[in-house]
C-alpha cells in the first residue's frame, strides 16, 4: 500500500474536522477525494505531508509514518497544496531550482531534473517571466512542476484545478494523467466530472467523515436506479395532463422544458401522451445516475 | 539550511531590502561620524569611532526589525509556509537559514564602515594613534548585538501573519532588552538587584565588549540570547502542531 490512513481525527478547538477516517490507497492507483468544501479534505492532505499533526489515528505513507518518520515521508510525497502558493518574486527556473534543493537535490542532477520538467509541463515559453507574471494556468504547472521535481511515488494535489478557465482545466488534468501515470495520485476537487474523467476510485467525505469509498461504476449502481427525462416541447402545455403518466416521481417546469423524474424509462409512455395531445416534442434526453447525485445523495 | 539562506539571500538581493538597508545605515552613520555638528569627528577631536558604536545599535532597531519583519511572516500569509515545512527540512533548518541570512546581511552592511576606521588611523597625530583593541572589541560587541537584533526580529516575525505587527513589536523588543533594563536600573530601586537587572539588557555587555575585552561571560549572554531566542521563535512557528 502507497497510502495508508486508519482512524485519523482531527479536532480544530471543539470542531471535529475529521472524524476516525481510514482508507488506503494502492500503489499506481489515482484517487479522487471528493466533498463538499470544509469537510476535512485539506485536513487530511495537510496531516498527509506532516503540515500538521493529527489528535488520534495513523498515517504512513510509502511505509513511512508520517509523524515519527516524518523526513523519510516527505521525501515519497510531491505536494501541491491548495490555492498554489508560490514565491511569486522568483524566476521560474530560480523557484523549481530553489524547490529541488529543499528536496536535496543540487548540482547538474537539479538543473537536468528542472529542465525535463521544464519541457514536461511545457513552461518554455515563458521561462523569462516572474511568476507573478504568470496566468493562473501557467502558475499550476510551476507548482506541479515543483510537487513532481523530485519524482516522487505520491503525489498529493489539493484541487489543481480550481480557479481555472475550461481549457486550462483540461490541461492541466491531461498532465496530471501524463506525469502520474506510474505514481500514487490522490487529488481533491468538487468538481465531479473530474472525478469521472480522471479517477479510478473515488473517497467521499462529508463533516469529517467518510460516507463512500468505492470505485465509481459501483457507487453509481449502489444508487436507487432513476431516470431523469429533460423534455423540450415547442408550446405551453397542460402540466395536469402531463402527470398522469405512469411511473412519474416528479416533474421541474424551466420554460417549456420538463425535467421528469421516473422510475422507469417513460419514453414510450410519454410520445404516446404527446402524441395523442398534439405536443410537439423538440428534443429528449435520458440521463441516468451521475456521480453528482451520488455526491449529493451522500453529502446532504 | 543552505538552501533556504540561499534564498532568503537572494530575496534580499533581489527585492531592493538589502540595498535600502545598507544605504540608509552607511548614510546616517556617515553623516553622523563626518559630516553634522558636535558629533563628527573633527568637532570632537578625538581619534575614534565612538559615534558609530553608539549610534548603530539605534539605527539597528529600525534596520534590523525591517529586515526580518517579513521573514516567517510572509510565509504563512502567502501560504508558502505549506511548501517549505513539507519538504524534508526540519523547522529549526528553516529559522536558522533565515536567521544566518538576516546576520549575513548585517554583517556586510558593517564591513564598509571599516573604511572609517582605515581614515581615522590615517587622521590621528601621529598616525596610527587610536585604540585598536576597544574599536575590534566594539565591532565583535556590535556584530553579537545584532545577532540578538535578528534573533528578536525572527522572533517577532513568527508572531504574527501582519509585517507591521512583527516590525512593531521587534522594534519594542529590541528597545526593551537594548536599553529599557539599563534605564530601569537606574531608578535604583532594587538596591543590590539593580546591577543584575541592568545585566538582563544587551547594553551592558555591548560596553563590556566596547572596552576591547572579550569576556566569557558577555560571550554566554549574548549566545545565550540568540539560542533562548530562536527557541521561542521555533516554538511560535511550530505553533500550527498545537
């Protein structure tokens, strides 16, 4: 096991932030760590790469305890803490040259390591600037150039992608996928589509605590099987009418757009109403369980 | 710890604080020493650098507080106390490679007013008649002094997350283990306890030191100071473990 976590609470004043979490995660495996903002995913990772120190429970990374072996932890983990901070009046290549000496690495070994990593998250262009000159995308691969310099075996990301324009998000999540492909990943995000795009397994915390650890074909079958029909007609219609219809749970009028919630798949039923009514159906979409109900269902 | 001196080195260099300080060190002392009335050189008539020596540990509370006000301080509110102290460095590493950087930067600020001492040689009648062994003893006494400076200033610095908080509360200090004891001892109040309060202060070992005698004991105080304070500095900045 890469990552090992049994029974950590964390305890801020009288609040519980985490409350007897455990998980492990598998060498090659990347994580999703999901929950809603301020349910102890920052906490964990913190208490992860010894920022803090934990009130009960272990964790070991890479075999290594992360409180009584802390040094030898720290060298197995590439972390990017939230909101990436940086030294922001540095030179690119001053800041990943500054980091490898704190990991212990000096000399030409550093200055090939800076390089390649360099040309890996493609900063070449914009080498000459400070990195408070940087856009924000270019920002998060100094600091993911800086957390993978020493190529370590896990790498920690707390939300890498938040902030980010659409385009740099998908960057930035290709080149997470690119450099950790043979490395422990465990990153946070809410975001659920990330989860889906990027992940094997995915840990659900809410209010400290863990509500799902699974991989994310079997969570979304744990979920009670629903079917959300988003209809488009092209005229007002009678919305009695509509829920006569068998099987319906609920419908969401939004202009001339139906969202209806079923317990079986009502398509047939419901061209057969239109049919009959005379509605003109523009457009319907059938969409099952997505990992955002799973999300909300289990963090409400 | 190289690494972090390095770069607090560089930082230095790079964001003019280095430049400002020693300017504003070598023009007031200069001005003082050559140039303003009743305290220049000529005016008084004798062949030494008393007005530097009594004048730099001043300027040194202001010097030294702006220099180590950002040091921790900065870290924690940009956030970038996270990368340093999850790097495989111990936190003691971390102060003590700002701390060295901090007095680097002291020292060479001190180095060009051995210009001073070279001209004052060359001006004394005869030539050469001055008291070498009290100016080298006032300078190892100067040098011990601002080490307690950037001691207290890191200190200061991991008070708070605000520059100005730590540049206050450093300024203070400093004043309070500089002169405040010396002053508190001369309402002579606590009759045979008055030498050993006036002891407490930095200034009394500083004159020890000016007289051009290296004593074990003003040797102890002034280490003493510094380990006592970056203790304090290494318990304040370990304080997110509480």
């Amino acid at each position: 096991m890469s990552v090992i976590v049994s029974g950590l609470t964390k305890i801020y004043g009288t609040q519980k932030a985490l409350d007897g979490v455990s998980f492990e995660v598998k060498p090659g495996e990347i994580l999703g760590f999901l929950g809603p903002n301020g349910a102890g995913k920052s906490t964990t990772m913190k208490i992860l790469t010894g920022y803090l120190p934990q009130n009960a429970g272990n964790a070991s990374v890479c075999g290594f305890d992360v409180n009584t072996q802390s040094m030898e932890a720290r060298k197995k983990i590439g972390y990017l803490p939230e909101l990436n901070p940086l030294y922001t009046d540095m030179y690119i290549k001053e800041y990943l040259l500054f980091s490898a000496s704190l990991m212990g690495i000096t000399g030409k070994e550093a200055n090939e390591k800076v390089e390649s990593m360099i040309s890996k998250t493609g900063l070449n262009a914009e080498l000459k600037k400070q990195i408070n000159q940087l856009s924000k995308g270019y920002k998060q691969r100094v600091g993911l150039a800086a957390a993978m310099l020493h190529n370590p075996e896990v790498l920690i990301l707390d939300e890498p992608t938040s902030g980010l324009d659409p385009n740099q998000v998908v960057e930035i999540r290709n080149l997470i996928k690119e450099i950790g492909k043979d490395k422990t990943v465990i990153f946070s995000t809410h975001i659920m589509q990330e989860v889906e795009a990027m992940c094997n397994r995915v840990i659900i915390i809410n209010k400290g605590k863990l509500v799902a650890n699974d991989a994310i074909e079997n969570l979304q079958k744990q979920m009670q099987k629903a079917y959300v029909l988003t209809v488009e007609f092209k005229q007002v219609i009678d919305l009695q009418i509509l829920e006569t219809l068998a099987h319906l749970v609920q419908t969401e009028k939004n202009g001339n757009t139906y969202k209806i919630k079923a317990t079986q798949d009502i398509r047939e039923g419901l061209s057969l109403l239109a049919q009959k009514q005379g509605w003109l159906i523009l457009s319907m979409n059938l969409e099952e369980n997505s990992l955002e109900d799973v999300f909300q269902s289990l963090t409400r | 710890m190289l690494s972090i001196y390095i770069k607090e080195i560089r930082s230095f260099l790079s964001s003019l604080i280095a430049y400002v300080v020693m300017l504003v060190f070598l023009l007031a002392i200069g001005l003082f020493t050559w140039v303003l009335p009743d305290y220049n050189v000529f005016d008084y008539g004798y062949a030494n650098l008393d007005t530097l020596f009594s004048m730099a540990p001043w300027l040194f509370i202001f010097l030294i507080s702006a220099i180590t006000m950002r040091s921790l301080s900065e870290e924690k509110r940009n956030g970038t106390i996270e990368i340093i102290t999850t790097k495989p460095i111990s936190d003691l590493q971390i102060i003590l490679g700002k701390y060295f950087a901090g007095l680097t930067l002291v020292l060479f600020t001190l180095l060009p007013t051995l210009i001073y001492y070279v001209s004052i040689y060359q001006l004394g009648a005869p030539v050469g008649n001055l008291d070498s062994g009290a100016i080298w003893g006032s300078y190892i006494g100067l040098f011990f002094l601002s080490s307690c400076f950037v001691a207290v200033g890191m200190f200061a610095s991991a008070i708070s997350e605000n520059q100005i908080v730590s540049f206050v509360v450093s300024m203070f200090l400093c004043f309070l283990f500089y002169n405040l004891f010396e002053l508190i001892a001369d309402f002579k109040l606590l009759g045979t306890w008055d030498s050993a309060v006036a002891g407490l202060g930095i200034n009394a070992h500083y004159e020890s030191m000016s007289r051009g005698v290296i004593d074990s004991r003003d040797l102890i105080y002034f280490i003493g100071f510094d380990v006592v304070f970056i203790a304090a500095t290494k318990t304040l900045f370990g304080g997110r473990k509480w």
